[in-house]
C-alpha cells in the first residue's frame, strides 16, 4: 500500500475511534501514528488497517489494547536526572513560598514520574502540603499507577538515576520489595490523584504551581501542541512552573512570549508574570 493510502486508512481509523470511544487523536504527528500503527497490525495479525478498524468497531476488547500503543507508555524514575536536579535546585526553591502546591503531571502514564516528584518533594520537605494531579488518557496505565508496583528488575535503573537528581537519601527508604516486584510507600500515593484526562478535548480543571509534561508533546502536530501548551498557561499560577522533555519546547509555538527559560537545558519554563 502507498504512503497516501495508508495515511488515508489511518484518518479513517483515527475517526472511528474519536466518533465510538470520544478518544481523540485527529491531531498527533502522522509519522508517529503509522509508526506505532504499522506495530499494532502486527501485534493484531491484521494485513490492513481496514482490517483492524473493523475489530476496533465490533469486538469491545480490541481498543483498550489498541489503545497501549497509540498513547506513550515509556517512562521511568527521574528520567533525565538533569531535569530534577534543576527542579530541586532552581524551582523548589520558589514553591517553598507557597502555603499549598497543587501539580500537574500531564501524561502520567504508568506513574514513574508522579512519584519521582513526591520522592522529591518528600526530600524537600514539601510533599505534607501538596496535592500530584496525575493525568493519563490511557485508564489501563493509570490503573498500573495506581498500584504504585514496578518489576524489581527496574529498580538498579531507577536508582541510579535518583542518585543523579542530587537526592541525599537512599530510593530504598521509599519502597519494599518480594517476589520480583517493588512497591512504593503508600505515604507517597496520599498525595497522589491518578485521573483520565486528554490534552486533546479536555479543559483546565484546576491551578496549579508546577506542570511537568514531558516527551509528550513530540507526538502531536503543531495545532494540538499549542493547545496542550494554551492548557498549560491556563493552570498554571502567576509565575508557575512548566517542564517539558528534552525535545520539546515553547518555543516557535503560539505561546512563546508566555513563558520565559529557566533552565535552558533541562527544558524548565516560568509563566511570565503581569508587570
């Protein structure tokens, strides 16, 4: 099949899917869309997407599968440790001002990063007075967040990675261990709210100090990266914080002169306040 027929397939799915289940992915990047497609035909024994559309519409227990492989699912603790280094370093500071922190990580996924930032927050002495909003589209991940349960084997990774972001203390002070898997301290999950939530259709649902979304914003064309951005700018607090991944930015998008950088290299942001 040619490039032009495939994408015209791929629209064709993409609408069935948002006109069944209101999941809409009508504005991610097409080359991300045929990539994880083309895996997902395969995983599904499908030789087109005609044939896995009809499967999504007529057998219920296709999509939430389909639906792992359209939505971001690679994640781990203090992934680029840089980025929670700068976090404690240059913004923690400046939350300490805060009598209550509210934050927003947009695209949770399986939970890695949500309680990296309330083991940090707990190094810091923040985490008794903030609320983690920890949102995913994909309920099946956030499900798995929610356990706050990780395969053993994860945990040497993790680790080193903690030890990166400049933390004092030992990642083992925060969770237990048996039969193959690692658990994380329910003191941690308290200040956790793991909710279905779409960039895409969905709108500010509260204000917050930090938003961190990060490697989330690469999979979306420019119209919808400057809706979730607009979102972003709407939560946030006067003088709020926004860190994105290391390939993304504000930058050349229609909220470019709402933020200004704080650390250019860990891809932190400050919504610019009114003079």
């Amino acid at each position: 099949m040619n490039s032009a027929d495939f994408e015209m397939e791929i629209e064709l799915l993409i609408d069935a899917i948002y006109r069944k289940y209101h999941y809409d992915f009508r504005e991610y990047a097409m080359a991300s869309l045929k990539r994880r497609l083309r895996t997902a035909m395969l995983r599904f024994d499908c030789s087109t997407l005609s044939q896995l559309q009809d499967r999504v519409l007529h057998e219920p227990a296709t999509f939430p599968m389909l639906l792992d492989f359209l939505t971001v699912q690679v994640s781990e603790m203090f992934r680029d440790p840089g980025y929670f280094r700068a976090l404690r370093e240059q913004v923690i500071p400046l939350l300490r001002t805060y009598p209550s922190l509210k934050i927003w990580v947009a695209g949770c996924s399986t939970g890695e990063e949500a309680f990296s930032l309330a083991i940090l927050l707990r190094e810091e002495n923040l985490l008794e007075r903030t609320q983690i909003y920890a949102t995913d589209i994909n309920v099946r991940a956030l499900e798995m967040a929610e356990t706050g349960i990780y395969d053993v084997d994860r945990i040497a990774g993790f680790t080193d990675n903690h030890r990166l972001s400049g933390s004092k203390t030992s990642l083992s002070d925060y969770y237990t261990a048996a039969y193959g898997k690692v658990v994380f301290d329910r003191t941690l999950k308290e200040h956790i709210v793991f909710s279905d939530h779409s960039l895409a259709t969905d709108s500010v649902f509260s204000e917050v100090q930090l938003v961190s979304c990060r490697n989330v914003l690469i999979y979306f064309n420019r119209e919808l990266q400057d809706r979730a951005l607009g979102l972003f700018e709407g939560a946030l607090c006067r003088k709020g914080f926004l860190g994105l991944g290391a390939k993304e930015s504000v930058r050349f998008s229609a909220h470019a002169d709402d933020f200004i950088e704080v650390a250019r290299e860990n891809k932190i942001f400050q919504k610019r306040g009114s003079i």
